[in-house]
C-alpha cells in the first residue's frame, strides 16, 4: 500500500485524484493539501505551508501534485528533505522551477508527466513511427483544452512537438496571420481554449494526395487521476532519479 498526499487537492485534476484514490487497493490517501485551507471540504483540504510536517506525520511514501509551478517548486526541496516521492503533473514549468525536481531527483525519485492518460503514450508512440514511415509529409498539430487553462499550447503538445523533432527537425509556427506560406519542415501548432473540454490533441501528416490524422480525446479527468495513481505505486520504493510515465504503461515492452 503507497501513501499518497495530493497537492493542488481543491484544483481540477487533483481533485479528481482524491476522488479516485478511495477506489485504489494499492494506494491510501494521508493528506489532500492546497494553498488555501478548506476543513469544511470532504476529506478536508489542508494547507500546503504545513507540508513538511503532514510529510513526516503521516507517513507519506509519495506527493502526487497538480499545482501550479511555484507550488511544486517549494514543495520539491520538502519532499527531498523528507525522503517523498514525486509525481508531478503540473506543467508550464520554467528553467528555475525545472531546477528544484532537478535538485530533489537526486534524494528521491521523480516521475513528471505532461499527460498521465494510457492513451497518450500510444499517440506518441504512433506519431513517431508515422514521422518516421512519412518523410516530407506536412504536419500540423491542435491542441484543445478548457477555458481555464493558464499555459498555451498545452505540456502534452509540447511532448508530440518533442517526439516529432526526435524524427525530423523542424520550426515551429505558432498560428498563422496575414500572408504566410507554409514553409519546408515547418510543425504549425493551433491552441484553442473553450467551454469545460478535458484535452484533444490532433496531429496531422498530409501529402502525397492523402491525410492521416492521428488524435486523442480525454472525456473525463478520471483519465488523468488515474494515470497519477498508477505512477505512485509504481515508483514507490524505486531509486532516486528521474523518470517518466511511458516507463510506468511500457508501450513497447520490457524495457
């Protein structure tokens, strides 16, 4: 049994995390923890600025976080200090927020995901193989997310737009405006942002007289909450380092 503590617990995501942990046989909830306190929430959310202590009190073997990035950035050094695993969801991460997991890899392992849907390890997986099997092919990439979502494009198209650069080198074209060809090797990348849509990512290859779209579509949270559960349990117990959600699904076999 992993014991969990869930940071970023009153927002979207991590909420659901909460929800789902109670229907877990190989995982226990010891602290939902928020910036802002709510003990009138069920369980009830405590605050963050207490972290070390919950940590230590509770037992937590792992923090699965979807905060924000100033969040895990203050939590990182605590659960180091703590000997906590993290799990990390929380994207729109800058060099010097980047640098805190970098530091705490090195006590604790730490498993940061932009997407922690089944799925989307398997869009990867495809899209490198079709970049790969569609040379000179154009490739265009939208990505759809709620309307309140704070980083544009989402941490998931930034992944494809990795994994496509893996195969074939390119430039990225954020949005078209006015006159503007498409240039050779150029990746467009269109970001919408509407309504209470969980997450779509779309990549499409097209030439030769033919289109081949590749996509996925989360249609709820659980999704997600999920994914974040299967990655505590997995790295529970595991050496310091970093590591990363295709190691917890293995699309392509025994590593």
């Amino acid at each position: 049994m992993t014991t969990v503590a869930v940071l970023g617990a009153d927002g979207r995501t991590g909420g659901a995390v909460v929800e789902a942990i109670t229907d877990r046989h190989d995982a226990d909830l010891a602290a939902a923890v928020d910036a802002e306190p709510r003990p009138d929430a069920q369980p009830p959310i405590e605050a963050s600025d207490d972290l070390a202590t919950l940590l230590a009190d509770r037992g937590v073997d792992v923090l699965v976080d979807f905060s924000i990035p100033e969040a895990i950035a203050k939590a990182a050094p605590v659960c180091a200090e703590a000997g906590v695993a993290i799990v990390t969801g929380t994207t729109g991460l800058e060099a010097h927020h980047r640098a805190t997991l970098d530091a705490a890899s090195e006590s604790v392992p730490v498993l940061k995901a932009a997407n922690f849907a089944r799925g989307i390890q398997v869009l990867l997986q495809t899209v490198e193989t079709a970049v790969r099997g569609l040379p000179g092919y154009d490739i265009e990439l939208t990505e759809t997310h709620h309307n309140g979502k704070r980083d544009a494009p989402s941490g998931t198209a930034e992944t494809i737009l990795e994994t496509i650069d893996s195969e074939r080198a390119h430039e990225t074209v954020y949005g078209r405006e006015g006159i503007q060809p498409r240039e050779e090797d150029e990746v467009g990348v269109h970001v919408r942002r509407a309504g209470t849509i969980r997450g779509e990512h779309e990549v499409m290859l097209a030439d030769n007289d033919e289109v081949v779209s590749l996509a996925h579509r989360a249609e709820d949270r659980g999704v997600f909450a999920a994914g974040a559960l299967d990655a505590a349990a997995w790295i529970d117990g595991r050496d310091p380092g970093w590591y990363d959600f295709a190691d917890v699904v293995d699309v392509e076999g025994d590593r």
